[in-house]
C-alpha cells in the first residue's frame, strides 16, 4: 500500500501534468501575442492578417479536438496525447523554416491539428482525480492559467527581444517535449474505458451533444470564454496600433489583465465551497454584463485610456475565472465515462464560438472597442438565459 508522502508527490505530478497542458496552450497564442508587428513585417502583411492567423488556428484546433477526445477514450490518453505533442511540435517547427506566409500558415495549421491534445486536460482531471477533487482541481489550473496569461506577454517580448520571432515556436516544441517526458512517466498504456470502446466515437459524440444541459452548460462556458479569448486575440490592435503602447508597456496591460484572472479564481475557490454551481455561473455572467457597460460608458464618456479600459477588462477576467470552471465541472459530471469524447464536444463548442468572435472583432476597425463592450453584454445576457433554463 502506498505511503502518503507517496500519494501526496503522485497528486502533485498528475496536478503538474494537466496544469502543463493548460499552459503550454497559451504558447502559440498569448506568447505569440508581442511578436504581431514582427510577424507582419517578416511575411510582408498586416498586423489584421497576423491576428486572423489566430482565429486559424483556433478553427483547425476546434476540429482536430473533435478526434483527439474520442481516440483518447478508445486507445487511451497516453498514445494519442504522446501522437499529438509530436505532431505540434513539428507544426512549430515548421513556422520557424517558414518562408512566406502561405507556408507560415500552412505549419500553422500542422501545429492547431496537433495541439488537440490540449482537450486532453479536461479528461484527464476526470481521469485522475476523484470526484470531489474535480473542481477545486479545475479552479486551481484555470487560475494559475491566468497568471499565466499575464507571464506570457512579457515572456514573449523577452523572447523576441533576445532570440527573435522563431523562439516563442522552439520554446513550445521544447515545452510539449517536456510535458511528453512527465505523461509517458505518470500515465498507464491502457485502453480507453469499457464504455466507450462499446460504442463508436460518432454515436458517443452525438449521444453527448443531443444532452441539453450538456449542451447549456458548454454554451455558458463558450459565452465567457469567447469574450476573453476575442479581448486578447485584438488587444494588440487595441493598445499596440490604437493606444501605441511599446511593446513592453503592453505585456505590462496583460500583467494587470492576468492577475485579475488569478484573482478571480481565488474568489472561485472562495465561491464554490458556499454557493451552487447555478449561482457561481450566474455571478460570474452578471460581472462580465458590468464589465461591458462599464466599457460602453467609457466610450460615451470619451474617456478612453489604458487605464480606463483596464477596470472591464479586469470585471470580465474575474467573470470567466469564476463561471468557465463551474459549468465545464458540472457538464463533465454528466458523462465520465466518456470523459474524451465530452471534452472534445465541449471545448469544439467554447472555441468555435472564440474563433467567430475574434475573427469578426479582429475586423471592426474603428469600432473595435464599442464592439469588444457590446459582446460582453450579449454573452452575459445570452448565458444568463441559458442559466435559466438549466434543467428544464
């Protein structure tokens, strides 16, 4: 029988495992966020185009998760998750020996293909943790994401000022070699569960998808999720081309940004132990709806800054540390013994829905920020409606 330092050092490297997961997903997305400009003068383009390689990747991402989940519930989490770190890590790459975008965009798209490992995160938890370790184990990463979130722009402009665009795409490769080195140590090479070898994948997906709180719950979650996935993607077009912040000034923004999202997931935490899964979304959709009008009276106001944009946009990172963990929890809880194929559904939901977004703000020109306020109150809106009808 085990000892309990032992059990205690095995919690820690599974809660390693699927906390690395969670970060090096921000790699090829917020590390990526400062080199915008650079990329844009490498490949003779626009700043726009550089950020609608964003919603690229997250569209080729949504649907390579779509197959990663269901094969990892068949074949088991190690082999497809060890499969899809190769194949990212060759994508990455592959951008660095790009020499027109055409090509950049090509490996681009050989590196979302692979990072559906990134959906893996979520069935692991189930996977790994008991039950009612889920969802603290769930507020705990997502917060620290956020720290992560504020790090990644300062690491990224490190890296662009000391080794150049190409080294955010090596720092990835070298980062999902390391988490391939812990998977291979901590997981089994077993199959997937009983359950989901009895049925096929499509069967499983759609079982899963026709479950309408399911459904409510994953769409809470996309609501918030897009809102601070299309705020990030466009922040470089906000405070970089709009406000002509350097780009230090902006990893400092992102700073402020993150731990606000860190903070949030404090109050998560604080939250989840004394109210309902119901009224942790429902408080967390009410902050994202403030953040917005308090974005929208900024604008009527004329009083735009980066200080001024910096309130809603820290009201909107709490909003999505607080109700993204509570819906994800308790739409995972409906199928976990299919925990693949329910994280794949999901997350195509939450970032297909991020992809739409950034793409159509990344296109707003001169109303960009109006637009970035008005989404916050029409998700809020649109996730409290789906609240109401959880249930029913």
């Amino acid at each position: 029988m085990p000892s309990h330092e032992t059990t205690r050092q095995s919690g820690r490297s599974r809660l390693l495992l699927v906390t690395g997961i969670s970060l090096i997903s921000f790699f090829p997305l917020n590390v990526l966020l400062p080199a915008f400009p650079t990329l844009a003068e490498q490949f003779a383009t626009s700043t726009a185009d550089i950020a609608l390689t964003v919603s690229l990747f997250t569209l080729v991402f949504a649907f390579s998760q779509l197959v990663t989940g269901p094969l990892s519930d068949r074949f088991g989490r190690k082999k497809v998750l060890l499969a899809c770190l190769a194949l990212s890590s060759i994508g990455a790459i592959g951008c660095t020996l790009s020499t027109d975008f055409t090509v950049f965009l090509f490996f681009r798209g050989v590196q979302a293909l692979g990072c559906g490992f990134f959906v893996l995160g979520l069935a692991l938890v189930e996977d790994l943790f008991e039950p009612q370790e889920r969802a603290p184990v769930r507020i705990f990463y997502m917060s620290f994401s956020g720290l992560f979130v504020a790090l990644s722009p300062l690491l990224g402009s490190w890296l662009l000022d000391s080794f150049g665009w190409k080294s955010s795409f090596l720092a990835f490769a070298l980062v999902a070699m390391g988490i391939a080195l812990l998977a291979r140590w901590i997981l089994a090479s077993s199959p997937g569960t009983e359950a989901s070898q009895s049925q096929a994948a499509g069967q499983s997906l759609l079982q899963i998808l026709g479950h309408r709180d399911f459904r409510r719950y994953w769409q809470i979650a996309a609501l918030v999720f897009c809102t601070y996935f299309a705020l990030t993607s466009v922040s470089p077009l906000i405070f970089m081309d709009g406000l002509r912040l350097s780009e230090y000034q902006y990893a400092i923004v992102l700073l402020i940004y993150g731990m606000a999202y860190l903070l949030g997931g404090v109050l998560a935490a604080w939250l989840q132990k004394r109210l309902t899964v119901r009224a942790q979304i429902d408080i967390g959709l009410l902050l994202l709806g403030t953040a917005g009008l308090a974005l929208l009276l900024t604008l009527q106001l004329k009083q735009v800054s980066t200080a001024s944009l910096l309130l809603p946009m820290c009201l909107s990172a709490a909003a999505v540390s607080i109700t993204r963990p509570a819906a994800i929890s308790a739409a995972m809880l409906l199928f976990p013994a299919n925990a693949g194929t329910a994280a794949s559904a999901g997350n195509t939901i939450m970032f297909l829905a991020a992809a739409s977004s950034s793409a159509l703000l990344a296109k707003s020109g001169a109303l960009l920020i109006p637009a970035v306020g008005l989404a916050f109150v029409l998700c809020s809106l649109l996730g409290l409606l789906n609240s109401a009808r959880l249930g029913r």
